[in-house]
C-alpha cells in the first residue's frame, strides 16, 4: 500500500561523525557510516561511504567518497563512487568525478565532470576536439 520514495529521509545512512559549524579541521578525515561537515577543513576526505556537506560548510581538497552530497561550498576534486548531487545553495570550483551528476537549480559548478564508470555503447568514440 505504502511505497518507500526515492531519496527519502528512511533511505539515507545514519551519521557516524561530525564536524560543527564553527569547527576547522585540517588533515586527512576517513570514517565508516556517514559523516557531515558543517563547518571548515581543508586537506583529504577518503571514505566507502556518504558525505553530507552542509550549507555553510567550506571544504578545501580533495574527496574521495561513496556518495557526496553537497550544499556547502567545496575547492577541490570531488570523485565518488555511485554519486554527486549539488543542491543549492552549492558552489563547487574544481573538477568532478562519478557516474551520476545531479545538479539542482541555484548551485554553482565551475570545472569539469568526467562522467566515470559508464560503458560507451559499442560504435560510439569519444568526442574529439579541434585545437587551435
């Protein structure tokens, strides 16, 4: 009768670890479960698991994850595993790396995405571009 939506609050991972607003953190953070940012760090986040990255939170570096979730502001690379969602208020400056994009209206994307992990239909080359 009762169907579980997509992206609904019961689907998403319990959160494990936590960096506060008001909080600055640098270094390399790794963590099992889920984990949010709400605050600063700046250096490398590595997990096989999801990042939740609040509005307000500034994140400079590198992150290599399962599943990003960003609303906050983030310099660096992005790559994940399964997927990035960018959801307003978002600005994201650098270059991103994953088999699904999602990009809401209001977020700011200013790089490249390399959409990964797909397979090119057989026939299809890859795009080539002209130098000048």
């Amino acid at each position: 009768m009762f169907s579980k939506k997509r992206g609904s609050a019961a689907d998403l991972p319990e959160i494990t670890g936590f960096i506060g607003k008001g909080m600055t953190v640098e270094g390399r953070l790794g963590f099992e479960g889920a984990a949010r940012i709400d605050g600063r760090f700046k250096g490398e986040v590595r997990a096989d698991s999801t990042l939740f990255v609040g509005e307000g939170a500034y994140i400079e570096g590198e992150i290599n994850v399962d599943v990003a979730i960003i609303s906050g502001e983030v310099r660096g690379v992005v790559a994940a595993k399964t997927r990035v969602e960018l959801k307003a208020p978002a600005k994201v400056y650098g270059d991103i790396k994953t088999p699904t994009l999602i990009i809401c209206e209001g977020v700011v994307f200013e790089g490249t995405s390399t959409m990964t992990n797909r397979e090119r239909p057989a026939g299809l080359r890859p795009v080539e571009r002209a130098v000048n």
